[in-house]
C-alpha cells in the first residue's frame, strides 16, 4: 500500500509563504497530476513530498507514518527529473543499476531488476550505451528505468517531458501510461503545465493557484464541473470563452462561460452574441475562428472541418442547449 495524506501543509521561504494549508488525500495506487500557472507552488509541493524541501508546519504522512523529518532516501519514493539527471560517463545498464549498488544488492538482483525495466521501457537493445548516444525520448525513459528498479511505494515526475518535442512528448506519453497499467499498486504524482498531458493521464486532477488547492476531481469532473472561475479558464484548451456585462446579462450571471466546442454558429444574426471574425485557424479535422464581439479577448468559436468564415465576416452564435456555466460576482458557480 502507498497512501499519502497531506494535512494544513505549509512552506515558506522567509516571510514569503509559497504552500497555504494544503489538504489532499491520495489512494495507493492513483495517478495524480498537479496542475497550475507557473509559480503557483505544483514543483515545490512535488519536492516537500520527496523530502528534497523541509516542510514550514503541516504533516505528511505515507502509509499512516509521518514522514516529515524522514529522509529522502527512506521515504520509499523515487523522483523523475524534468533534466533526467543520468551520469554521463555510465551506461543505460550502470545508470539504472547505480542506486541499487548503492543498496550492496547482488549481481544477479541488480541484473534481474535492470532488465525487467528495460524490457518495460523497451530499453533492452540500449543497456551497453552512454546517455549521449541516445534521444531525448530515451533518456528519458532510462531516467524512468531508474527509478522503476527501486520498486518505489510512490512514483514523483517533475515535467518529465517538457523538454522534448511534440513528437516524442506523444511517444514518451503513452509509455508513462502503459508503465502505470504495469504497476497497478504503485502511486504516481505527476506535475505538469500541459492540459493533455493531465487529461489523458491522470485518475485525478490537483489544480494549485498562488499555493493553494484550487480543485481536486478526475478530468471529465472539473472539465465539466468547474468550482471557479479559475478553473473553468485553466482546464481546457483553448481555454473557455468569458462573457460578462451586457453579454452576461440574459443569463443573469456576473459572468458566463462557454467552451469554443459549445459554441453553434446561428443564421442571419439570430444567436445570442455577434461580431466580426478576425481570424481562422484551419487545422483539418477542425477549425477555430476568433470573432470580436466587444469583450476584453476575442471569442473561439469551433467549427467542425475546415473554416468557411475569414476576416470580417459577421458571426452570430449561442451555446448548444445547456452547456455554459454561470458564475457570480465571486467567480463561484451559479445552478443553471
């Protein structure tokens, strides 16, 4: 079993306060994503687990035992760094091995962990070969390998594919998820900027904003769900249109929104909105087309195939049935 429950964790730096009173209970075996802008506290909150931060005040508890001033060699976690962090002088076969010669584990079980990984990762053709001979994509894997053969309670991925192209980010991606159906009981945290990355890994999905936990659900709930304003706009992309003012005002909500796949394009200016389109995107299987109705950002319509509108055209739309989202003044949900 690896449980983790985090209660009132706090962490600053000096008077500046980072982490505020974080609470968050994660059940063995879940994948996890930590979501959020850049510096809202998803990477620090990743190295107070790994012990690689001290914890301001608060608890963390793994398996029912706190383990706040335990090590982090002791905690039963392995870390996958955004850098890969391998030893460039070592082989596939010795990066993997390293942590467990550092254990005086024996020939035959550091040899029988390494090629397991490596047959898991699809490395068995690369152990005799140096981090520099090898893809990004690849290294990443062997980074992942060595974590994989300390058999760890939890798994922690710090943006473990932020430096790879789009490609190998797909690549990389789907062995991340087959690695996760292989080791059913083994918790994994995953932190990342990327929405796919977190919809279509995650069982669940943390969302941080300025160090505090914004919402917790799975990705369809806070897709379709969202509790703030905050999250309706950070999940999704693009990013769900806002309407407020006088366009919010039929729907008698501080502010109103509308995802760009819910938008329908209405005849002779009969929808609820209208305006002038700016620009096209034609992206094959779908277009997405910008339109200037007055509000502070154009809106993104989304069209099915490709674009029959371009600049300056008049565009007149309206939700599809009931799938838009009403907020109040405090960007808190209103019923529809």
């Amino acid at each position: 079993m690896s449980d983790l429950k985090i209660t009132n964790l706090h962490k600053r730096y000096g008077s500046v306060e980072i982490l505020k009173d974080v609470n968050l209970e994660i059940k063995s075996g879940e994948f996890i994503v930590f979501v959020g802008p850049s510096g809202c506290g998803k990477s620090t909150l990743l190295r107070c687990i790994s012990g690689l931060e001290t914890i301001s005040s608060g608890t963390l508890e793994i398996d029912g035992r706190v383990v706040n001033e335990v090590a982090p060699s002791k905690r039963g976690i392995a870390m996958v760094f955004q850098s890969y962090a391998l030893y460039p002088h070592m082989n596939v076969f010795d990066n993997m091995a390293y942590s467990l010669k550092l254990q005086h584990a024996s020939k035959e079980e550091i040899k029988s962990k390494v090629e397991a990984a490596a047959a898991k990762l699809q490395l068995s053709d690369y152990l005799d070969r140096l981090p520099k001979q090898l893809s990004g994509g690849q290294r990443q894997r062997v980074a992942i390998g060595r974590a994989i053969v300390r058999d760890p309670k939890v798994f922690l991925f710090d943006e473990p594919l932020s430096n790879l192209d789009a490609a190998l980010r797909v690549a990389t991606r789907l062995e991340i998820a087959r690695l996760k159906e292989s080791l059913p009981n083994t918790t994994m945290i995953y932190v990342t900027h990327d929405q796919v990355e977190a919809m279509t890994l995650a069982d669940r999905i943390v969302v941080l904003n300025g160090g505090r936990v914004e919402q917790v659900g799975t990705p369809m709930e806070l897709y379709d769900n969202p509790q703030s304003l905050f999250v309706a706009g950070f999940i999704g992309s693009p990013k769900m249109n806002f309407f407020t003012g006088q366009f919010a005002d039929k729907y008698k909500a501080a502010t109103v929104g509308v995802r760009s796949e819910h938008l329908e394009i209405q005849p002779n200016g009969s929808g609820d909105w209208q305006g002038k389109v700016i620009y096209s995107e034609n992206l094959g299987s779908d277009s997405y087309i910008y339109v200037d109705i007055g509000t502070a950002e154009p809106i993104v319509v989304r069209q099915n195939g490709k674009a029959t509108y371009h600049s300056g055209d008049a565009l007149s739309f309206s939700p599809i049935g009931e799938q838009f989202h009403r907020f109040n003044a405090e960007g808190r949900p209103l019923a529809n």
